[in-house]
C-alpha cells in the first residue's frame, strides 16, 4: 500500500505533493500538541516513584485542609515522611496523625503563621522550619499555603493590611520557605519544589475584583519559571501548579456544584492530588494538573480577551454581593485560605 501511494503521488503535480506534505505535518503538529498538552502521555506512563527520585521527605506548606491537605496525603501515600507546615498547631498534629495511621510515615510539624513572615514572630518560625528540615533528605517542597482574602472587592474597599497580609502569605512565604529548603536539594544534586500557583493567573487576560490575589500568583508563576531554568542544571525540578476551581473553603459559595459537569470543572481536592502528583517532574515550569482545567484552558484560547474580562467581571461582581450578605447576616468576615 505504500508503494502505491508513493507511485500515486509521484504523478501529482509538484504544488499538490507540498500541499499534501504540509497538511500532513500540520495534521501531526496538532496531535503531537494535543496529546502532550492534554496530559494523555502521563496518563500512559506508570506513576513515579517520587521518594526514589527526589528523596525521602516532603515539605508541605498549609497542610490542614483542601489542596494542601490531599497533597500531604497523596505524598504519604507514595512513601514519603512529611514535614507540616502551617498556622494552626491542633490541626497539624490532626494531619499528621492521619497521615502515620493510614500510611505507616514519619511526620514532623512546625507552627508557621505565614501572614507574620517579615516580621520577629516570623523570623523565629522560620527558623524553626530551617532546624526541622536541616538534616532531612527533603525531596519534594509543595508550596501550597494562600489566601484569597479579601474576596471579590474593589482595590479601594478593603484595608491595606488585608493585602499586605496576602503579599506576605502568598509571595513573600513562598521565596522565603523555597530558599530554605533549596540548598539541601543543591546539595544532594536532586529535588523537586511545586508552587501553587492559580488558574486566574495563566488561563485569564484579568480578573476583576481580586486584582491583588492575581497578581501575587502571577509571581509565584514567573518565579517558578525563573527557578526552572536556574535549577535545572543541579537536578531540581521546578514546577508551578495552576489549578482553576477546585472543590475547597477557597472556592465556596463562588461556584454552583453539583453533577458530572460541575466535577469535571471542579474537582475535589482528593481528585486534583492526584493528578498533581503525577505532574511532579514533568518538565514543564507552568502546569494545570487536572484535565477538565485543561480543556477549560484550551477553550479560553478561541474566546476573546474583552469577552473573557466582561464575563469574569460580572461574575465577580455577583460573588462580591454573595460576600456582602454573608458578611452582614454573620457579622463576620469570610475565611479564604485553602
């Protein structure tokens, strides 16, 4: 059959035979990107063995419940020790016991409030953090701790101290802790560090309303980019992770759920692990795990910017007057760390 399709388009005219070339190479360009775009080549490859890889040890930041949680979870699940970072020292040592029984690990916490990093309180948490990790094997950094208060409000609403406290949390923790888990990872000549990073950052042209939060996880983006090609050379790995809408105490009352539809948009945190943790080490500095993210992604690239912005400011918009009645029926602010 090839002989005779080779004979076919020997008696072709020139241009028609370039024709035929180009169309199929673009044919292969398309499903090349497609498959490696669509996660479908990881789907086909075992899992990694992550502790063999990278180490013994991963250090997970805001561990306590939604992503962070599940991530420590799934990375006790693969065989590695854990070290508990985060603000609330009951649920830390609930994490970590959970983590021993179910998955027979060893597990370390440390009491960090990340909103005080720059700060003598912070300082000494962050020494802490360097004596806990200082002679462990730490393979794996998941900086996941972050906030996303003040919800949906204009720039000129909220206090000052409400956005310093988001900068310090969701930029300024994520250098720091980075720094002061990379030079183990030098110097072993191995590792992995997956920053979280937002969906709102990479697959929108804006997000309205939220201004500050998207603009502290474009960093977090930028940075792990910027690290990428840093580390790459010493045998680190440095990914950011961008989810759109997982199913956590970030995202509640923002989203309708429910059904097959609303799982595949969003998913439970349990379900994005998951699939995060297979990403880990997969080259490529900025990464949306989940495959209905994806294909989210895919979609907003054929939707014009100014649609795009228009549409996410009238949703914003209806979250902000959400958060307006819950405030003023409870008297109370509404949390936003994941």
């Amino acid at each position: 059959m090839c002989a005779e399709a080779l004979a076919l388009l020997r008696q072709q005219e020139p241009w028609f035979v370039s024709l035929a070339i180009l169309g199929a190479l673009y044919v292969a360009a398309v499903a090349y990107r497609l498959l490696h775009t669509s996660g479908l080549a990881l789907c086909l490859r075992g899992p990694k063995d992550l502790r063999r890889r990278y180490g013994a040890w991963a250090v997970v930041t805001g561990p306590t419940s939604g992503i962070g949680r599940s991530m420590a979870l799934e990375l006790a699940r693969r065989g590695l020790n854990l070290v508990l970072v985060g603000r609330d020292p009951g649920a830390l040592q609930d994490i970590a016991g959970t983590a021993s029984d179910t998955h027979g690990v060893l597990t370390k916490t440390v009491q960090f409030d990340f909103s005080l990093v720059s700060t003598p309180q912070g300082e000494e948490a962050m020494g802490r953090l360097r004596q806990a990790v200082e002679r462990l094997e730490v393979g794996v950094l998941v900086n996941n701790a972050g906030v996303a208060t003040p919800h949906a409000t204009y720039l000129h609403e909220a206090d000052a101290e409400a956005w310093v406290r988001m900068i310090r949390v969701n930029l300024w923790a994520v250098t720091e802790v980075t720094a002061a888990v990379l030079p183990g990872m030098v110097e072993r000549g191995r590792g992995a560090v997956v920053n979280i990073g937002s969906g709102a950052a990479e697959a929108l042209p804006s997000y309205p309303l939220y201004s500050v939060y998207a603009a502290t996880k474009r960093y977090v983006s930028q940075f792990s980019r910027s690290l990428c090609v840093e580390y790459r050379g010493k045998g680190i790995d440095v990914q950011c992770q961008a989810p759109l809408y997982v199913d956590t105490k970030m995202v509640t009352n923002m989203v309708t759920r429910g059904g097959l539809l609303s799982r595949l948009i969003m998913p439970t945190s349990d379900a994005y692990a998951g699939a995060a943790a297979r990403w880990i080490g997969h080259r490529r500095p900025v990464c949306m795990p989940n495959l209905g993210h994806r294909l989210q992604w895919c979609l907003c690239h054929f939707v014009p910017d100014r649609a795009l912005a228009a549409h996410r400011l009238r949703e914003n918009l209806r979250q902000r007057a959400v958060f307006q009645l819950l405030r003023s029926s409870s008297g109370e602010g509404i949390g936003g760390r994941r």
